[in-house]
C-alpha cells in the first residue's frame, strides 16, 4: 500500500489509508492516525489476538510460521557468531527467493547457538548477540553479548503492490519497507557513494540507486556499532520512503504577481524575452528516446541559441516542519528561498545529478523562491517532500521498488572496523590488488594514437617524476565497431608494440572496455545467438553520440555463460596485446544517457532473464566485474586481476576492483562533495576508491581555448585570465588525490599531465610533483594498510566516527577524514582559500604534518593552507613508516625504511609486505614488521618479523626518527634521523634521547 501511495504527502496517504497486502502495523498506524480503530475481521491490532506462532529450530536457525498477518513465515538463520539473516516472506516457501547477488556466505551450522521460548517470546542466542522474536507479530530486535539493545523491528514491515517496475511484476513481488528504532539518537553511516555531501545519514534521506556519479552499497553502520546489510537490488531509499514529488503536489504555488495556481516562468533567447506563462511543474528533467525530451520545450524556444529559465513566485504548505527539496540539473542552476541563494550547481548538460535543500516552514508561511537555470542543452526538475511524521524522522528505515521478501543481515561488532568486517564476511573479502595500483596513474580523455600514451610515460621517466600506470580509454576502436575489442589501425598498428613500450619503463598499462556492443560486430552476434544481448535500446532505434550516430545494444552478465562468453572475447582480443588492467565504463549500465529510471529499467530487461531490470537496477556491475576477475583468474592464476568500474554494488570489493566517482565536474563543489562520498563508500565496504583528479567535465569557459576558438588542451591554451583559478582548482584537487586510495589524474581537456596543467619549474609544477613524491614515500605505510584491507578487514579512507566513536561533533563532519591511523586529512575546498577550519578530534593530541606543532584534541582550529600544502595533522602515538625516493613502487621492495615516530602517545603498526604482484600472498607469502612506541620511557621496538615471502631481503637498513614538537623539518623524512639500526627479522630497540 506504501508504494501505492508514495508520491502522496504523508497527510494525503493517511487520508487515503485502505486494508490490502498490508502489514498490521500499517494498518494500525492508518487506524492511529485517522482517529478511528480498525474494523477489519482479518487482520485485527496485534493486542487484541494472542495466537502464537508455530516454531522450528533448523540445524542453522529457526523458523516462525505467524499465526496472522501479511508474514507467513520469518526465518533467522546464525551466519556467525556476530551475524544473524532476518527473513520475513509473506509467502510460506522461502525458495522463491532469487540467489543473492551481494552474499556469498553460507548459514553456519557449526556455530553453537540456544533457541528459548518464553511466553510470546523467543530468543535465539549466539556467544555474542542475540535476537528476540515476538511470536505474536513476528518482529525482531538484537541484543550484544552484554544484554544492550541495539537494533528494533517497530513492525513486521510493510508490503504493497508494486508500482515501480514497467515489466510486470511477479505475482510474489512486493514493494517493501521495513522500520527500525524510532526516535534514536544514533548516527548511521555507509550507503555506499553519493554526490550530496551527507556522512551521517541520522533524520537524512538517500536514495540508493545506480547512476554515473553513484553507487549504492545497501549497508548501513550505527555508531552502536552494529551493521545493517539489506539484500534487494532494487532501487532502495533510505529515510523517507517516498519519492519526490513535483511542487504542487503538497505545495501552494503563487506566480510573481500572488495568483495561486503555479511559479511565473520566464523563457530567455539571451537576454531577450521570448515567453511568459504560469507553470505548476518545474520539469525538464528526462529524455523519452534518442534526444526526444519528455517534456518538450515551447514553440516560442525551440530555435533559442542561448535558453535561459526563470521561475519565480512563492509556496506556502499547511504543514510546519522541516520541508525537503531536490534540485536536479546539468547547466547552471541557482535556486533562491526568500531572496537568498540556496543552491548554486554546475553540471555538463549529458550528466545531471541532484542536490538537496532542507526548510524549515510553518503552515500557512509563503516562502518566496525563484530559479535561474541557463540550459545549455541541460535537464531541470525541482521537487519537494513534505516532513514525514514526527515518530518517524529518527529512525532506521529502509524501502525497496521490488522483492520478494524482506531480507537482511544483522551484523554485530566492538568497533566500526569489526562491523566492516562482518559485511565482507558476507560479501567476500576485499581481495588484494596490485601494489602499482598504489602508485600514481595518468591518463585523460583521451589519448588518440598509441604514440601519445608512449611518449607521456616517457616524460614521467625522463623527468624523474614516478609513475606507475596510464590509461587506454575508449574509442581506441573503429568508430563503427564499439564491443569489437579491435584497434583502430589507423591510430593503434601496433598495441602490443605500445604495451611492450611502457612494460619496458616499468610502467603498467590499464584498458578500457565497455558492455556496449554494435550489432553489426562478431562479438555482439555471438552474445546475442545465446540470447545475451539486451536489445531494446536497438528495437527502439536509440542512436550513441559517435560520429553519425550507430545502434547499440549492452550485454546482459547475469548469466554465468555469458560472464564467460564476454571474458573469452577481452581475452582474446586485448589481454593477449599485453595489457595488465582493465577499465570497466559505463557499469550502472548507462545504456541510453538521460533516460527516466523508468525506462532504464525496461532497456535492462529481456525476456528469458534472470529478473527485470527493477529487480536488478542496482547490482549489474557485480556480475560484469566478475566475468573479468574471474575469468583472469582462471586464465592467469598467480597474477593479481585488477579492475576499475564505474559502478559497484554489494560485494564489489571480491572482485579484485576500485571503484571512481564518475564524471564529476570541474568545480570546488565537486571537489568538496568527494570527501563525503569517499569515507562513505569505505565505512560501507569498500576499501578501494577513488576520483578523477581536477573533476572530468570543465566549464566551457575552460574547454574552448584562446587560439581560434579550437579546444584548450593544456593550460597555456587557455585565457590569460583563466589560468590562475584553473590550476588552483587542479593542485587543491591534486593535493586531496594524494591522499585516497587510488591517485589518479584523469579528465577531459584540458588535459591533466603536470606539464599540460603548468609549465616546468613553476610553482604550480612543483607542488604537483611534490605530492606524486610525498605519496611514493609514504608507500610503506599506504600499502601496509592496503594489506590490511585483507588480511584484517581494515578501512582506508575513514569517517572520524570510526576512530572516535565517542566525539559526537566527529560524526557530522563532511569534509575531514582519516587516512589509516595517522593521518587526519583536510582538503582545501574553495577558490583562494589559504586556511581552513579544521577540527582536531578529541582524545588524542594532534601535530601539524608541516611544521611539528602540537595541538590537543576537541577544538577547531585555522589551519594554514598556503597554495603548496594541503592541512595535513598526525595523531600523537603514530608510527608511519616511509620509504626511499622510488620512480616506481616495485623499486622499493627491501629498501631502507625510516620509522617517523610521532611522541605525546603510545602507538604501534605492523608494516605490511609482500611480492606486490602474485596471488601468494593468499597462501601465507606475505610479512610484517611490528613495530611499538612505548611513551613513557621513549623506547621504539621493532619486533620479531612475521612470516615472509619470495623476493624479500633477510636484512634492511631501517632508521628512526621522532617528532615531539616545533620543527621546521617535521615532513623532511631524511633529516633528524637519531638512528639507524640493521633489521635481520630479530626484535630490536631504540630509545628518544632528549
């Protein structure tokens, strides 16, 4: 009924309350909030029947069959001793569940566990958590090992017909929801990355879907430390259940002059006015095929050359509370509440996105609002959501398009790191990726000819700058063979040749390969004799943006022969050239840009499928990401596959893959929304991230060069007056790219190769290269917590929440995080910015990375940022081990190490290694260092090595230096060293003399 109804105010839906597939809960809220009891004979309020429910103890779990209501049957199932699967099914038999797609667990049946009824109440109880079940309505809640209640069902959930699917639904298919823990105080963190600034998601709103900047991850981390994993691909919101609404929905609009009926707009050819009308709905947001707008433009623009919308007016709602709007747009947008700039967003006109804007208003209050939007072949909607009830905006919730069941796994850990490490549990473990993935990657949209990519490695080498991967990316294929996985012999007559090339400077050398095949190549005729081939898109007669336009059609990889089938074909065609990674585009699968998610959903479906394409909107680079993995790993078993993709979902992180943020654009707002999306991608499971340094997609005013117009391909082409803001965007950028998992400088032109972004021996220059070599020294301790990622479940990229679980003022910082242990990073933000706020978490004492000074823990302070440094502070008690200067990262297996040892704390860190390259490492070909800082008496040992691996030297130079205050060389790793000490794998130590 939820769903029925979700584009309904929350007084409209209470209003329009009827008994269907309802839960009872439901059902009594309806009765609650209408005034009215119910009177319904079979599905009755809870309290009033006390049938129990039938149980079954299983080898893993138990299983409830209800006495009454929506649910049948709940299952719960002991996956470990700290994870529990909560299935509720309102049918009675739990295979019509698909196989899932992020879980590769199986139950535990070996892990001890009681099952004891007491009354109406059942508690099954492992060593460290325990679920409680009511056997009247079926609910559930979770205690820790210590008694304290974390997690709630308020209700059995909620299933209603399903109305967000264009395929038909399955007769057992529900749109479903679920509620946890009203009126908390916790804060929730995860969901994966998202482009709106949000870290803890407590009374927020997300939509969890799959677009080209975004990729949901449905797990959920409580600062309770608990986790929530939510199994449905479908298209889920997290917070308020419905969708945004158009603004007359629930809105009073009143044009310019205060008529009611809708906003004033105002359309512009330039600065000439060409109409004016009332509009009740601000929509242009999708296309309906090919470049067909759903909503078409007036006849009076259809000409414009240079369109500009206003919209002006006020709204008013009969509601108070805190209202929620949602601006969708590529183009310039700038929405203004009361005459003040609300919002102020710039995205290229093929890759809208949204951004949202909270009011507080008072019923019966007009607000004055007005919209500015310059098109630029764009998209524009503006929608609204008014407050959900009170009892709700503080809680866990949870709802999905589509599904058979709710289904979800209760995970239970002491920290956040454990809490991590029981989803991949669930999912897999974050396999290891190639230690050069660590080191610095170039590339740019696009290298045309082999030549190109050849001669900037060379220059990286001849300068001395390190380096360690460039990129092929697309249309490096005849313009009329997309999917052929053939090379444009034109550009590219040689790709082993080019391959061997940078091989040979000890470089490594990443593909680009997309699910998109034209169906006049041999590779989709192949596919799509198996029936493989999700051919709508070409039925339709969608045309891609190249050259002329040519039909396309993208791969369905659900099926395991066709995850084969594809593989056979890269292998074939491109592995054998020489190539060592591969770029997986375009994974979410964006099959036709700029449709509605409506249609996506159709052109993801096909008759003979696994699920329609609602049921399986979210997860479709898994299955694509695993036909390569899996495949490389069958044909090459000791090398470490490694791949990045532009979409991910659940389980990502098994299939030897990093994920990016997409084509973002080339502005601060872009830069700042990064570190947000950055540590929620890692506190929801995957470790591996990153983001196209300097943003893809650049102002026009930065594209188009001062040389006859022609595009401006570095930095010199560009308008003298432009220059500045242009390079102080990429080094801030630059700067925050150090300092992520993967750092990579990727976009389109201006290109992003340090001497298209300045000339030699400039200021601008060298602070790049000054970052380039500041990561390759810190790669001891970068790669140490990329091994961690397996071997420990460990996180790279963290919010504050996960260090300082108890400075509350930490979980709602959106522009700070931890990078390992040690460093608290702060990227700069905005234009001419030389400080910045900083807040130094409390419970721990903090030194400046630059300078030395010390600071204590729990205060905000202006932090410098002159133009060739980026706020960076180390945790007092930090070890950070740093290497020699390297070009490339396997120069520096068995080099000297130099422990930089921060005072004020005691602290320890095992330094990770391995051969950097096999799969050994999973069979115990790996070593550690351990190494501890005890404060009170100044004393580092460097413990007795664990383990070892082929390659690895018995003996190494290892130097020690501390840092306990002022010093001007704080971050010169090769000065104030006190002593240097030769490591045979045997426990050594050194003591700070003062």
């Amino acid at each position: 009924m939820l769903s029925a109804l979700k584009r309904l105010s929350y007084k409209a839906m209470i209003k329009h309350c009827i008994i269907g597939v309802a839960s009872v809960a439901l059902l009594q809220a309806c009765s609650k909030q209408s005034g009215n009891e119910s009177t319904s004979n079979t599905t009755a309020p809870t309290q009033q029947v006390k049938a129990l429910a039938q149980v079954e103890k299983t080898a893993e779990g138990v299983v409830i069959t209800l006495a009454e209501g929506a649910v049948k049957k709940v299952r719960l199932q002991v996956m470990s001793e700290k994870i529990i699967r909560v299935t509720a099914l309102p049918g009675t038999d739990f295979s019509v569940l698909p196989e899932s797609i992020q879980v590769v667990a199986k139950p535990a049946t070996t892990v001890p566990f009681t099952v004891d009824q007491t009354g109406e109440k059942l508690v099954l109880k492992t060593a460290q958590v325990a679920a409680e079940v009511s056997l009247i309505d079926g609910t559930v809640s979770f205690r820790d090992a210590k008694g304290n209640l974390l997690l709630q069902e308020e209700n059995r959930g909620t299933f209603s017909p399903v109305t967000a699917d264009p395929i038909k639904p399955d007769a057992d298919s529900f749109a479903i929801r679920q509620e946890f823990n009203r009126d908390t105080d916790e804060g929730f963190f995860g969901l994966g990355q998202h482009q709106n600034g949000q870290v803890n998601y407590a009374g927020e709103n997300v939509e969890l879907t799959t677009y080209n900047l975004v990729i949901s991850i449905p797990y959920v981390v409580s600062s309770r430390n608990y986790g929530v994993l939510w199994d449905n691909n479908s298209v889920t919101r997290f917070g308020d259940p419905r969708e945004t609404q158009p603004l007359n929905v629930s809105l009073k609009l009143y044009d310019a002059e205060g008529k009611e009926g809708g906003l004033t707009a105002r359309y512009y050819d330039g600065n000439e006015l060409k109409l004016t009308r009332v509009e009740a709905d601000l929509n242009y947001q999708f296309f309906s095929n090919n470049s067909v707008r759903e909503v078409p433009f007036p006849d009076e623009v259809k000409d414009a050359k240079n369109l500009r919308l206003e919209w002006e007016g006020s709204i008013q709602s009969d509601e108070s509370g805190t209202h929620h709007f949602k601006m969708y747009n590529s183009g310039y947008a700038k929405l203004f509440v009361d005459g003040q700039l609300a919002l102020d967003r710039w995205r290229l006109n093929w890759n809208p996105w949204y951004h949202t804007y909270k009011m507080d208003m008072k019923a019966g209050e007009k607000k004055a609002v007005k919209v500015d939007w310059t098109v630029s072949g764009g998209f524009f909607r503006l929608t609204h959501l008014d407050p959900m009830p009170v009892e709700e905006q503080k809680e866990l919730s949870l709802t999905s398009d589509t599904g058979k069941a709710i289904d979800y796994y209760f995970v239970v850990g002491n920290n956040k790191d454990e809490v991590v490490g029981g989803y991949r549990e669930l999912t897999g473990k974050a396999v290891m990726l190639p230690k050069w993935v660590y080191g610095f990657w170039q590339s740019r949209e696009r290298y045309k000819n082999q030549d190109e990519i050849v001669n900037t490695f060379k220059y990286y080498r001849e300068k001395k700058i390190p380096i360690d991967n460039i990129v092929l990316d697309w249309s490096y294929w005849p313009e009329n063979a997309w999917g052929s996985h053939d090379f444009d012999p034109a550009h590219f007559p040689d790709p082993k040749s080019m391959t061997d090339k940078i091989h040979a400077m000890n470089g490594n050398i990443m593909i680009s390969v997309w699910p998109k095949f034209y169906p006049t190549t041999e590779t989709y005729k192949e596919l799509n004799a198996k029936g493989y081939m999700f051919n709508k898109n070409i039925e339709e007669g969608n045309l891609d943006w190249i050259g002329k336009g040519y039909l396309n059609a993208f791969y369905d990889p659900y099926p395991k022969e066709a995850q084969e089938i594809f593989w056979k074909q890269i292998n074939e065609k491109i592995k054998s050239k020489g190539f060592d990674a591969w770029w997986l585009d375009a994974a979410e699968p964006d099959i036709h840009s700029n449709l509605s998610f409506t249609k996506r959903k159709e052109l993801m479906s096909r008759e003979g499928g696994i699920a329609s394409g609602a049921e399986n909107f979210n997860s479709y680079a898994i299955p694509n990401a695993s036909a390569v993995y899996n495949g490389e790993r069958a044909t090459s078993p000791e090398k470490r596959s490694f791949i990045l993709t532009r979409s991910g979902f659940g389980g990502i992180q098994r299939t030897g893959a990093a994920i990016w943020s997409g084509d973002t654009s080339s502005d601060w707002n872009n830069l700042k929304d990064q570190i947000a999306a950055g540590v929620s991608t890692g506190i929801a499971g995957m470790p591996n991230w990153s983001f196209d340094i300097g943003g893809f997609t650049p102002e026009d005013k930065y594209r188009w060069g001062n040389k006859n117009g022609g595009e401006a391909l570095k930095v010199q082409d560009l308008r003298p007056e432009l220059v500045a803001d242009w390079q102080e965007l990429n080094v801030r950028w630059f700067q925050f790219g150090a300092f992520v998992p993967l750092f990579r400088s990727h976009g389109q032109y201006p290109y992003r190769e340090i001497f298209s972004l300045a000339d030699e021996g400039t200021e601008v220059y060298n602070t790049l290269e000054s970052y380039i070599i500041l990561r390759y020294r810190l790669m001891p301790y970068i790669y140490t917590l990329a091994g961690d990622t397996y071997h420990k479940n460990g996180t790279i990229m963290r919010p504050l929440v996960m260090d300082f679980p108890n400075d509350k003022t930490g979980w709602n910082i959106n522009t700070q995080y931890m990078f390992g242990p040690a460093f608290l990073v702060n990227p700069v933000y905005e234009n001419k910015a030389r400080s910045r706020d900083v807040y130094l978490p409390a419970g721990a004492d903090w030194f400046n990375f630059y300078t030395g000074e010390k600071s204590t823990g729990g205060q905000t302070i202006k932090a410098d940022a002159p133009f060739t440094q980026m706020p960076l502070f180390v945790k007092a008690g930090s070890i950070v081990p740093t290497g020699a200067a390297i070009q490339h990262v396997d120069e520096g297996l068995n080099t000297p190490l130099t422990l930089n040892v921060y005072t004020g704390a005691n602290g320890n860190f095992e330094i990770y290694e391995d051969d950097g390259r096999s799969t050994k490492y999973e069979s115990g070909e790996w070593a550690r260092i351990p190494v501890s800082y005890d404060d009170a008496t100044g004393t580092v040992t460097v413990g007795d090595r664990v383990g070892g691996f082929t390659g690895m030297a018995n003996e190494r130079k290892i130097s020690v230096r501390f840092i306990s205050g002022v010093n001007k060389d704080a971050a010169n790793f090769d000065v104030g060293v006190q002593e240097t000490i030769t490591y045979a794998g045997k426990s050594v130590t050194v003591k700070l003399t003062k």
